[in-house]
C-alpha cells in the first residue's frame, strides 16, 4: 500500500465560495485527492481535507497557500474564530505506512517553502513545535493578526520561527505543524449569550482543569443568534466525542441553558461514531463487527466471518497455524502479547456488561473510563502481536549480514545492535502494557458483577502470564547487547514489573474482599437460558 499523509489546511474566508473554490482547485492540481470541504460563515474560515503521497500532499499545500495568499486580505477579514494568517494552519497527519516523525520532517519542509516562496513567516506547533510553549496552538494566537502583527517586531518571543520579525501585509502568518487525528467538535447552546459559551469552554478544556484532549473556546454564532462551545479532540480515543458532550451539557444544566445541537467540522474515524453509538444507545450486544460496511470489508480482506458455527475457532486457527510451524516467528513474544490482548478483551468485556445492569448505574463513568482504557490497551497489544515478529526476523537479518571486512563488521555490529534494541523494546512494552491491564483488572471487582468474578480471574492469569512471557523475551536478547545505558534503563523497567508481580496472595485477597462488598448471599449469572436458574452461589 502507498505512503499517505493528510493535510486539513484552515483558511480565513469562509463566506465567498468562489474564493473557496480556488484554494481548492490549486490544491487539487497537486495530484491529491480531496476528501472535505468546509465553509462556516460565522467563524469566516473553511476547513479542506486532502490526502496523497507525502510529495504531493507538500505541493498541494504549498499551492494552497500562494493561492489563498492572492485572494485573502486579513486587514479586511473579521470572524469568531481566531486567526494569525490567511492560511492560518497546515497540520500534516499519519495515516498509512507514516509515522508522526515523518509528518514532523514534511511540516519542516513546508515551513521552509512557504517563506521562500510566499514571504510569508512561518510557526511550528504539536509536534513539530520547536520550543515548547509553542505545541499549543492558542499560544501562538494570542493576540490574534492585529495583535501579533505589533508584538512580533518587539518582542523577540513572539519572533516566527522560519522567516523575518514582520508579518506578510496581508496574508499574515502560518501554522505549519503535525499531529494525530484530531475531531473539530462543536456543541450549540439554545442561548445567545456568548459569556455562558466561554465559562463552560473553561470548565471542558484541558488548559484550564478540564478533560484531557480537549481543547475549547466560546464564540458567538451571529447568523443562528446562538452560543457555541468549540472544541477539538486531539485524542477522541482517550476523550470521546460522547463525553465531551456529555460535560458540556453537564455544565450548561448549571446556568440553566440547554442543548441546541452540535456539529463535526470536517471528517471523523468511523471508530469514533463508533464508540459514541454504543455510549449513547447502550446497546447490548454491539460490536463493530455489527456494521454492515465493517463486515463487508473484512469478507473483502478475506477475514472469517462473526457468525455462525465454529466462529471463534476459525477466526483462532490461522494464529495457530502460524505459531506451530518449524519457524522462528511468530514465537513466544506474539503470544506473550495476544495473552495480553485476552486479558484486556476479558476486562472489557466484564465493564461493559456490568455497566449495562441497573445495580451499577452509579458506576457507569467508571466502568465507561475502564473500558475505554482497556480498549485501547488490547489495540496496542494485538498490534505488537505483528510487531514482535517483525522485530526478531531484523535481528535474524543482521546476523546474516556479510562481516569479511572491517568495515563490513562494523556496520554489522551496528546493524544488530539497532535490531536488538528493537526486539528487547517490543516485548517490554508488551509488558508494561499487560501490567497496566493487570492493574485495571484489579480495580475492577469492586465496580462490576460478582457473577463474572472468574472472568477477571482468567484475565489477571492471562495478563500476569504475558507479563512474565514478555519478560523472558525481553531478558534473551540482553546478553549481546552493548549498550550500557539502555541495557540499564532495560533492566530497572524489569525489575520493576516483577517487584509488582510478587504478591499474588495479597492481590487475591483484595480480590475476594471486594467481591464479598458486592455480593450477598446469591448473585445473579451472566448468562441463563430457558428453563435454567438465573443464580449462583458463591
């Protein structure tokens, strides 16, 4: 599959679509393909969503940028949403066979252009940033045009970071930086007062106390005569849509004012309806397996199908297959990590069917937050399951490397180091991940169903046993390595996990303490049929 990059560029003109339309075809004769297109007359800014090779999504970014330079004039621009530049910010964002360094290289790349080109003075902010108060990108905005176009030829903190101490006359400057996935998410009040928007933005944002990812401000929708809080999610994983939400509507209820609607600017994972579906719908039995599209492309990819006799048996068999075979991967480290992966499954599985039953309505944040923990643990184990492998076979690769010259040793010496490093490194964040699972699991007696207790028992066995799975892999391949620094770093992380691993008495007792707190003398069984008693003795 081709490398590919998206670019969701932010223009300051949102209400002249011819204008719009422009920007949009320079982008487009880059060879990109355009995904979205966004206009807010209110904010007067427009979002576009294109995606390409990295050189492609560069040249169209650069061509979007020189042609909203020719048709933006910020000394004539007005809007509720902050703006330094008639391109106001370029983020480039990994997604497939990219990682976020390689979108941090690009942003360099582009910022460099878009002055040489256009003249235009260019910050870096996430992850390209260069100093560190300018990851925030409201830090960079303080002041916005008018503001920053006075303090940048005095105050030398608030100098670009690639080009001259004065701001192009009327394109400004741009944000050039590289982030993850982020939601443009706004919720609308059925109120006009812009205040109540600003105090609850306050309350949500990250910045100022609130949820984590989030970040929020209040504007004021002139043409609806309402109030909005405008939020992005930069991790929509870690803070869902649904809760984001969730707090603002909490937090509009104190001043008496309710929800008018809200709204996605530009595109979203599907995972991330996803999760909100289920949250909101609180459904039984949903999975994503459920949606017809998801379905259609696993049988497309060739992926056994979620129904029917003997389901979960074929989907087990091809692992097997594979891990049986006379090679060397995938080995003990991918089962290490798919046992982590189980013991998370098993944890999400156990929260998100006692969140469901009304004796644990008051625990369902709690048991909301678990799930979303574990779920995103068992992604980053089942990855590793591939990632394991695949770091073994470099180490195999190394060591068939060609050493009848000095120089020929030297570069395999350096070449197997490098592979050794990364074999230790897989199965040790199989470790810590499987232990932060443990951990979770361990919490969870005391929030979930006494009934289900012998699944959190399979699943701290099976997180303690990847812990201690991954831990043998990680200590083979230590002896030949000859870094100091990090064969310490290495070993102080093992040590730490196994000092956690040796009370298993102490966590049992925990364990059965908290369920006698839950239970009384009968509980009620996960799963019953017909004719078949709905209880069980403890």
């Amino acid at each position: 599959m081709s490398r590919l990059v998206e670019c969701v560029p932010n223009f300051s003109e949102g209400r002249d679509a011819r204008r719009v339309d422009a920007i949009l075809e320079a982008i487009r004769s880059a060879g990109v393909t355009v995904l979205d297109r966004e206009m807010d007359a209110d904010h007067n800014r427009s979002v576009l969503t294109f995606v390409g090779e990295p050189d492609a999504v560069i040249e169209g970014a650069l061509a979007g940028v020189g042609k909203a330079a020719e048709l933006i004039d910020l000394t004539k621009h007005s809007g509720a949403h902050p703006r330094v530049g008639a391109t106001d910010v370029v983020p480039f964002i990994p997604i497939c066979e990219m990682t976020i360094d390689d979108c941090v290289a690009i942003a360099r790349r582009v910022g460099e252009a878009i002055w040489e080109r256009f003249r235009i003075p260019v910050y870096f902010y996430e992850a390209a940033a260069q100093r560190p108060e300018r990851v925030n990108l409201e830090n960079i905005r303080r002041g916005q045009f008018e503001g920053l176009r006075e303090e940048v030829a005095v105050n030398p903190e608030r100098a670009p970071d690639v080009g001259e101490r004065k701001l192009h006359a009327t394109a400004g400057a741009t944000v050039v930086g590289a982030r993850k996935f982020l939601i443009a998410y706004n919720v609308n009040l059925n109120t006009p007062d812009v205040e109540i928007a600003k105090k609850i933005a306050r309350t949500v944002r990250f910045s100022s106390g609130g949820l984590r990812y989030v970040k929020g401000m209040g504007v004021k929708l002139k043409e609806r005569n309402l109030a909005q809080v405008s939020m992005n999610l930069t991790d929509f994983e870690q803070t869902p849509m649904h809760v984001a939400f969730e707090a603002v509507k909490r937090e509009a209820a104190r001043y008496g004012v309710n929800i008018a609607g809200s709204e996605i600017v530009g595109l979203l994972p599907k995972r991330a309806i996803e999760m909100s579906a289920d949250y909101f719908l609180q459904l039984e039995n949903f999975h994503p397996g459920q949606i017809l599209e998801n379905r259609m492309a696993d049988a497309l990819a060739g992926k056994p199908l979620e129904s029917g006799p003997g389901k979960f048996a074929t989907a087990c068999r091809p692992f097997l297959r594979a891990v049986s075979e006379a090679t060397a991967t995938p080995g003990g480290g991918s089962v290490s990590a798919l046992a982590g992966a189980l013991a998370a499954a098993l944890g999400q599985m156990v929260a998100g069917l006692s969140r469901r039953k009304k004796a644990f309505a008051a625990k369902g944040p709690q048991l909301g937050e678990s799930v979303m923990r574990l779920e995103k643990l068992a992604e980053r184990l089942t990855d590793a399951i591939d990632r394991d492998a695949q770091s073994y076979e470099l180490v195999v690769k190394a060591n068939r490397l060609p050493k009848e010259t000095p120089a020929e040793r030297l570069s395999r010496e350096e070449r197997i180091e490098q592979a050794l490093k990364a074999a230790i490194s897989v199965p040790l964040e199989v470790a810590e991940a499987s232990a932060e699972v443990a951990k979770i699991l361990a919490e969870l007696p005391a929030l979930t169903s006494p009934a289900m207790v012998s699944d959190l028992k399979v699943g701290s066995l099976m997180a303690v046993g990847a812990i201690r799975g991954a831990i043998e892999n990680v200590r083979i391949n230590l002896a030949e390595l000859k870094d100091a620094a990090f064969l310490a770093e290495v070993r102080s992380k093992v040590q730490r996990l196994e000092a956690n691993l040796e009370a298993p008495a102490e966590n049992e007792r925990i364990e059965k303490t908290a369920h006698l707190r839950n239970a009384g003398p009968e509980v009620t069984s996960r799963k019953t049929f017909p004719g078949q008693s709905a209880s069980k003795k403890i």
